[in-house]
C-alpha cells in the first residue's frame, strides 16, 4: 500500500470517528419530546448538521478509497475507530476510558496488522 492509500483510508476513519462525537454532542439536545417543532429545531442543531457534512464528506472519500483498492484490503482499517472514538471521548467529553478499552485497541492493532499483512 503506499502512503497515499493509507492517508486516505486514515483520513476516512478519523472523519467517521469526528462525526460520532458530534452525533454525541448532537443527542445532548434531543428533544425530550418529540414533536413536529421540535425535531426542526433539532435538526438545525450545528452538532448535528457538521456530523452529516463530516460523514458526507468521509462517504465520498471511502468510495474513492474502493476505487482504489479491495475492500477486503480497506474495510480492516475501519476498526480504528474502535480505538479513536474512546480516545477523542476521553479528551474532548470527559468520559471515562477503561483498561479493558486499551486492551481491545492493542487486540485491534494487531488483528489490523495480521489482516493487512
């Protein structure tokens, strides 16, 4: 693979892993009523609307990434965000990040490396 390839496919998982802690923050303003008014309001909600562009956005370069490369070979590499999300969680929403959630990055890691190898 070379490194192009690769920066892709990083850059495709680090997007998807971003658009998850929006969805997060998003869900933080889900209404706890559900009505016409305010699943609008919801939907205009700037977390949310950046998770979706931030998604779009990491769905156009996934596909690019096919286009250049088998699934089988790509599809591994999106294990990564098992490792990121956790990762950016702790940092940017304070939530806890356990020993075994280290544990299962390092099992990732090396499934990911066996898997490309």
């Amino acid at each position: 693979m070379n490194l192009f390839n690769f920066l892709l496919l990083i850059t495709c998982v680090s997007l998807l892993s971003i658009g998850q802690l929006l969805f997060k923050l998003a869900a933080d303003s889900f209404p706890s009523v559900i009505s016409f008014d305010s699943l609008l309001a919801f939907t205009l909600n700037k977390h949310l609307i950046s998770a979706l562009l931030i998604y779009s956005l990491a769905t156009f370069l996934w596909v690019w990434a096919l286009s250049k490369m088998p699934l089988s070979f790509a599809y591994p590499f999106m294990a990564l965000a098992f490792i990121i999300v956790p990762v950016l969680s702790f940092f940017i929403l304070d939530e806890p990040l356990t020993l075994s959630s280290l544990i299962g990055g390092c099992v990732i890691i090396i499934g990911l490396t066996i898997a490309v190898n």
